[in-house]
C-alpha cells in the first residue's frame, strides 16, 4: 500500500462542473503539495500547505493534519483544467512520497 | 528563461549504451533533484543534492551516477542501459533540504531504450 493514496484515480467532468480531488497518507508530514501535470509532461506545482487552506485563482487546496487527509477543488472547471493532479507529501527533509495521480477530464 | 532545464528532451538509444541528461537550474536553489517516472506515471525520487553534496540516494541500480560539478547544475549519467530504464526523468529544484519549500520541475527527459 502506497503511503500516499489519491482519488479518484480518473475524472471526467463537463465544463463548469466543480472538482474534487482527495489525497490521504499514512505518515506524519511536515509538508504537502499538489502538482499539476500537463499532456506534454511538463509539472508545475500548485500548492505546498501544511495547514488550513490556500487558495490560487479558481483552484482550492485544503488539508486536515488530523485525519491526514488533502483535498484540491477547482471551481468552475475548464477544459484546459485537464491534466493529471499529483499529490506527494514530505515527511523530513526533501523527500516527497508522490501520490499515483488523478487524470482529470474536462469536457466542453 | 526556462528556471530549469534539462536536455536532451528525447532520447532513443540501444541497450548497453551509456548516456547522460543535463539539468539546470537559474534560481539560484541549493538543492537539486532527479526523479522518475515510470510508465503508470508513478513518480520516484532517485537523488537529491544539497550545494553539490548527496543528500538522498534511493535504491537504485549503481549504474544510475548523478554528477553536481556545482550547485546550478545536476547532471545524471546512466551506463549499460536496460530495456527497464525506459522512463521519463525530471530533473528538480528547490531553496535549501526544508519539507516547506516550492519544487520546481524541468520538462522531463523522455528515455528510450531499444
């Protein structure tokens, strides 16, 4: 079992659907980020949150240390909203467990 | 200006050769990363470096060596390629070894071997 478990493993939405994706781990973390992946394969990251809540633009990213467990929601999906959503956390240091991906599908 | 850069993007090659990806950053970052991902898209870490000096090493085979001649640039080279090594590696960056930093990823170097 992956320290790191994410779902849904796959998403299709219709555009202007609201999203969810959950992330939870089985270690304790001082750290967790949500990465976004693009069909060309380049990675951004979208949020690092050891806490409470952050908000960018139209995407939220939630975490509750208590029950280790994230969540990241997009607001008002697009199609260009589709990637793959990668969770991974850092339990000390540098090294990040990544989750195995969330393929999210907006369609117009 | 790309903030990390790695080449090539493509890479083809036969089992047994030995090859070498490049990365660079210009974010000025002390840490330096490589990860892989296999062809279930799962993300590993192989290596991190901390101004020039091993911080992580993963279990993985000693024919992966990673090279930091200095703390901008990690390179990786990969000697007697198999058929397994075929992945997609993303070289990293961040501001010092601390869990609460931002990650920045290259493009990914998309390896072949035949």
């Amino acid at each position: 079992k992956n320290e790191v478990e994410q779902s849904p493993q796959n998403l299709t939405a219709q555009e202007g659907e609201f999203i969810t994706i959950n992330c939870s781990y089985s270690v304790g973390i001082s750290a967790l980020h949500w990465l976004q992946q693009h069909p060309g394969g380049g990675i951004v990251s979208l949020f690092m949150l050891s806490s409470g809540k952050k908000k960018h633009g139209r995407l939220i990213a939630t975490i509750n240390i208590q029950e280790k467990h994230s969540s990241l929601h997009i607001t008002a999906s697009h199609p260009r909203d589709s990637a793959v959503y990668i969770c991974a956390a850092t339990s000390g240091g540098s090294r990040l467990t990544f989750g195995e991906g969330t393929q999210l599908t907006v369609n117009p | 200006d790309t903030a990390v850069s790695q080449t090539p993007k493509y890479l083809v090659t036969q089992m047994g050769n030995d090859k070498s990806i490049k990365c660079e950053q210009n974010l000025g970052h002390d840490t330096m990363y490589w990860y892989k991902q296999d062809s279930k898209k799962f993300l590993k870490i192989m290596f991190s470096y901390n101004n020039k000096e091993l911080i992580i090493n993963e279990t993985v085979p000693n024919r992966f060596s990673p090279k930091s001649p200095d703390k901008a640039h990690l390179n990786l080279h990969i000697n007697s390629l198999e058929l397994g090594d075929s992945a997609v590696y993303f070289c990293a960056s961040s501001q010092g070894v601390t869990s609460g930093n931002t990650i920045y990823f290259g493009e990914g170097s998309w390896l072949t071997v035949v």
